[in-house]
C-alpha cells in the first residue's frame, strides 16, 4: 500500500469554484513528487488539503495506513514550508532553529544534533550564535530555510518555497532540499508552476490544469512521452512544437511520415531538438528571431503551419527575415488528437 | 546621429550605501541594452535616475545628445514599466491603454486617441480584449496592458524595471521573445533591467553587468558569454553555472586538486589561476583522471551531469543520448581553446 494516497479528492468552493476535480494519486514512501501546473491549475489547493488548511469537499487522504481527511493540521504530523518564514528577531540562529523541534519530543542532545546538521548542511554554523538582524538578507532566508527543514514529520509539503529569490540563490537552496530530502527520505510534495524546477528535483512530476492531473510520471517520461498536449506544450522549455497534420491513406502531410492512424485530422507534436535544419527538408520558415542562451539557441521561426522553435547549438546566428529550411526526427513525432488533445501515437 | 542615452560618471549615494560607482553606458538610437545584475546591484537605482525619478550625485546623463538631468521627469519622454503593473481594476483594457494620452497638455483628439489605442492593441494581441475589464485579464495579459501604456505614447526611450518577475516561468519564456520582436518593431530604443541571465541573453543586443553598483562588462550576449572578463561575470552569466576550479601551474600545464585540466596558452596568468569550464564544455571522455558521476538530472533536451573530479564538484551539460549514470566512472576533459582562465586575483 502507497505511503500518502488521494482517492477521488475534491474542493469546490461555497461560490462554487471547481478547484479540484476527483483526482487520485499515491505517492510511495520517501518519493520526492513535484506538482507542476499554471497558476489556477489547483496545485496549491491540493497541498493545503494534504496539509488540512483547507477541507477537502469529497474524497479521502490517506496517510501511513490511516485516513486524516478529517484531522486538524496538528493531528496529521506534516511540515508545511511556505516560502518566507519570519524568524524571531530576539532569538539566536540557534534558537531560531531549535524553536520548531520543541514540543517534539526529542531529548535535547537530539535536538541540538538537529541543528546542528541543518546549519552545516546550509552553511551557517558560523552564524549560530548571532542574531538575524545582523545578517545579510541571503543567510537569512538560509536560515528561514532551514527552520522549515530542521523537523523531519511524516511528509513535507513546500508551496513554492523559492518563490521570488534570484537564479543563484534559487538554485543553491534547491539543492540543499533535495540533498536533505535524500538524506532523510522525507516524502515530499513539492509545488511549482517551473516546469525546471520539476525536471531537477522530481522522483515524478504531476502535471495539474484546471483541476484535474494530466499525467503522473518520472521526469523524463513527462519529457519524452506527454500523455495529451497540455503536458506536451507545458513541460519543456520551450515546450513541444505542435503542427497541424492531416492522415491520407496511413501518411501524415505536411512531414510526410507513415502513420498508423485512420484518415483524417491529427495534431503533431516535435521537441524543439528534434527540428534540424535542411534545405531539403518537408517544411520551409521565416526567421522570427535568433534567441541566444549561452550553451544553445531557440530559433523561432514562422512556418505555414505555425510558429515552431528549433533548438540549435549556439554557431553562427541566422537574422530575422532568413529563410530555413526544416526536417524532422521521425522518431521522435508524437501524434495528438485535435479535440481534446489526448495523445494517440 | 546622436545616442539615445549617454550616462557618464553616475554616482548615486544613499546613506551609508554605495549604491552606483562611476557607471558609463549608452545607448544606441535603436538599441535594446539589457542590465544584467543579482538583487541589490544598483539596477533600479540607475533606471531611476534616468527616468528623473532620483537625482544622481555626480556624473551626467544625456537624452538624445541633450542634457537630462535638469530635467523633470515628464520632460524626459520615457516609459517606465515596472515589475508591479498597477492597471486601474474596473476600467477596460482600452480605458487603461489610452490613459497616458488622456494626461493634461497632451490634447489629443479622440479619434487620433482611438487610432493609437488601436494600433497598441494590435502589436500586443490585445484586440479582442479591449472591452474588457483589467481585472478579468489573466497575469501575462495584465502585463501586456501595462506594457501597451508605455508604447501608446511613442516615447523616445522604454524602461523596463524586470516586467516579467512576476510572471509563471512559462509566460517569461514567452513573453520575452514577443517583447523583443515588439521593441524591434518599433523601432525605439529600450533599457531592460533584470536579474535573470536568460533573458538578458535571450533580449539584448548588448548586456551590461552590474554588481555592487559597478558596471563589469557589457558587450553582445555572445561576447559576455564567451568571453567574461571576471569569474563574477562568468557566474552571473550563465545557467547552468560556469565551474571554477583554482588551479596551479605544473610545467606546462594547469592541474587542479593534482589533475591535469589543460595545457598552458600564451598570455595565461603566472603561478596560480581560477580555471573557469562551461559544463557544456566539458566531455565525459578523452581526459585522463578518473570521476565519479554523483548525479543525473534530466533537464529536457540535455542532461545535466555532476562529477566529483579534482576533488572538486563539477558539472558536464551532455546530450540525452549519453549513457551515463549515478555512481559510473567517467574521465572528463575540457577543450583548452574553451575554458577560460583569470590570474587568482580577480
């Protein structure tokens, strides 16, 4: 049996806002799941439910065997990490990070222990015995990071705990999540609308819209293998190309590839690194604009059948206006009802 | 014909803080200079103080070959967008764009004002929203309003002040190429503030690196990139981040934590060296001392590989086709033409 399992969990609002719609997931003990979707998708609802500071309107929450739908947040022994905590300005570092261990029952050689790994895990041993306000803002949300990490409950449960901060200190505390989320084996839900964010921290990513999981799977497989075109087009950076094709007699237009599907409309869907260029390709575009990143490029182009993005190794630039022409990967062409999107080859 | 923006010598000082040093930039008349810089860097400051909204203590700026910093604010002609686009709620998107025009001393007619309104709409896919309420826009739409308010006046200069912070990651990475395409379109120089190194390299036709209220270099995006004149330029550009690893000369060669990463070139610093390795410059084969593969991380269209070597941890960017996994031994090496070296000091 799973460690955390939502069965048909569902919120709708008094004014009766759908926010979540019967989802089910189980989650297995010591997985790290990122819940990945826009905002709106009800991601957040979903954690806060798990969390119990919202009431779930239908379903169950299983936890470790037992049934905490109906416990108060303090019965459920989870951590919520939101992405600022205020740390006492009159306590210590020390005590700042001790704070959230009492009442836990730990005996205080634990306890300091505790704190102790967390500083050295963030850095901060140094700082134990000054104050916040003496600190430069980055070793504070440090250490707001660390009161969130210091206590080990059943599930940790992070809404966006990186919020606003800079790509440098984004990533430096990601991984410190990540490596205590290991060492500790926390079973962890994670919410983000970074689809990277996802891809680097995830043991699996659900993938939420509108209420409902689009799909649930490891990283690469959410990548290569989108189960509909919402995934397809959300995870990725930039996400999936998606090209109207039409089915003739078992061949796809406008690529030209065989298909097994019966005649009619189809959407395909192309990453990024698996347009090449070739003048002798199926598909001709306008150069919309060369975006340089450093280690690779995006080429927007402007084609017949829509705006498609080329990943290319970073080279000689093409100028807007340049004409190119485009294959594709055969392999790596995913078919695509028009409709609702679901994934048929 | 003169630049659209000259800055010489600013200094600004509040207090105890330093906050600009010396800061020289221009800006060509159709130009989109991107300022690149972590929290803190003096960034806001400097737009500020070219918008007219702060006084500088010393040095000069010119606006289009005149002097700017008698001037006030409104005599500038320059839009600001900030990173909190504050629309009016219960006004339509229209009522919002055509705000600016509508100021005392433009007198503008209405139909001249309905043209322009039309005509911002169109540029930024707003057309069928203009009847609607601000309030049931979604984020990026928002921002888009608030961006049509600043190019509805044609202004001779756009700041930008991170216009995108705000919104989800998907939406930035959009956004960001229409509002380039858009600027390119009108023709009309912008400044670009933000913290993000993506979308400096992704936006600017130049970057300018600020830190500690100091410009460090500013050049193409691919110069920076390739060529970064400090390891804090290579840090701030640059994701996933440039390894740097401090090196010493064995004879001939540099070696980190006892292992031999690259022969010496002409014109390398003495002695000592911080070796700087972009991770997509970094093979997992050829090289001669061994490293242990810590983690595998599936970043999409690569892999992002991270290696304990020279007793050090580095990262490799390879492609999704290398069969490399947790806990293997591979033997990285670095292309000499690609690293880069700075003698200790910097």
């Amino acid at each position: 049996m799973s460690f955390l399992a939502l069965e048909r969990l569902e919120k709708r609002y008094p004014d009766g806002f759908h926010a979540v719609r019967g989802i089910d997931l189980a989650v297995e003990r010591g997985e790290f799941i990122v819940l990945l979707g826009p905002s709106g998708c009800g991601k957040t609802t979903t954690l806060r439910m798990v969390a119990g500071l919202e009431e779930a309107t239908a379903g169950t929450i299983r936890l470790d065997g037992g049934d905490v739908t109906r416990l108060r947040p303090s019965q459920r022994d989870v951590g919520m990490v939101f992405q600022f905590y205020a740390l006492y300005p009159h306590l210590s570092v020390r005590a700042n990070l001790l704070f959230p261990l009492e009442n836990t029952g730990l005996a205080k050689m634990q306890r300091e222990v505790r704190v102790d790994d967390i500083a050295a895990a963030l850095g901060v041993t140094h700082l134990l015995e000054r104050f916040p306000r003496q600190l430069p803002g980055g070793d504070q949300q440090r250490i707001s990071l660390g009161r969130a990490l210091v206590r080990q409950p059943r599930l940790w449960l992070m809404d966006e705990p990186l919020g606003t901060l800079d790509s440098d200190r984004r990533e430096e505390l990601r991984e410190v999540i990540r490596a205590q989320q290991l060492q500790h084996g926390v079973t962890t839900l994670y919410v983000t609308h970074d689809q990277e964010e996802a891809m680097t921290l995830a043991d699996r990513i659900v993938v939420m819209d509108q209420g409902v999981i689009r799909q649930a799977g490891t990283p690469s497989e959410v990548y290569e293998s989108p189960a509909d075109l919402f995934t397809a087009a959300f995870v990725g950076s930039p996400g999936m190309n998606r090209i109207d094709g039409l089915v003739t007699g078992g061949v796809c237009a406008p690529l030209g590839l065989p298909v097994a599907l019966p005649d009619g409309p189809v959407v395909l869907g192309v990453r990024p690194e698996y347009l090449h260029p070739d003048d002798a390709g199926p598909l001709r575009g306008v150069v919309v604009m060369d975006e340089y990143l450093g280690a690779w490029r995006n080429l927007h182009l402007d084609c017949p059948c829509g705006r498609l993005v080329m990943r290319l190794p970073p080279g000689a630039a093409h100028r807007p206006g340049d004409a190119v022409g485009l294959r594709v990967d055969p392999a790596h062409v995913l078919c695509f009802a028009p409709g609702d999107g679901r994934r048929l080859a | 014909m003169s630049a659209a923006l000259a800055i010489r010598g600013l200094t600004k000082r509040f207090g105890a803080v330093q906050a600009l040093t010396g800061v020289d930039l221009d800006l060509a008349a159709d130009e989109l200079l991107v300022l690149l810089g972590p929290t803190g860097a003096g960034k806001t400051t400097l737009l500020r103080c070219i918008a007219g909204l702060e006084a500088p203590d010393a040095g000069s700026i010119t606006l289009g070959g005149v002097d700017a910093v008698g001037l006030s604010p409104a005599q500038r002609d320059v839009a600001l967008v900030f990173q909190n686009f504050s629309l009016y709620p219960d006004w339509t998107v229209g009522e919002n764009i055509a705000f600016p025009l509508r100021a005392p001393g433009r007198a503008m007619g209405a139909d001249a004002i309905r043209e322009r309104v039309a005509w911002a709409a169109r540029m930024l896919r707003l057309t069928d929203y203009l009847d609607r309420p601000a309030s049931r826009l979604s984020g990026g739409q928002m921002q888009r309003v608030a961006i049509g308010r600043a190019i509805v006046r044609r202004p001779r200069l756009f700041l930008m002040d991170e216009p995108l912070t705000n919104l989800d990651a998907k939406l930035r990475e959009s956004l960001r190429v229409e509002l380039a395409v858009l600027r390119r379109e009108l023709k009309t120089p912008m400044l670009y503030v933000t913290h993000d190194q993506a979308e400096a390299l992704s936006m600017g036709d130049r970057v300018a690196v600020l830190d500690g209220g100091r410009i460090l270099q500013q050049g193409e995006p691919r110069a920076v990139y390739e060529r970064p004149v400090s390891p804090a330029v290579a840090r701030l550009v640059g994701l996933p981040r440039i390894n740097l690893l401090p090196a010493e000369d064995a004879g001939g060669g540099w070696t980190a934590g006892g292992v031999a990463i690259v022969p010496r070139a002409a014109g390398d610093p003495a002695g000592r060296c911080l070796l700087g390795i972009r991770p997509e410059d970094l093979r997992l084969a050829g090289g001669s001392a061994p490293a242990e593969v810590q983690l595998v991380e599936h970043l999409g269209a690569a892999l992002l590989v991270t290696l304990r070597w020279a007793g050090m941890q580095v990262q490799a960017l390879v492609g999704k086709d290398a069969a490399v996994r947790r806990g293997d031994t591979v033997h990285p090496a670095a292309d000499p033409g690609r690293t880069h070296r700075w003698s200790a000091a910097d």
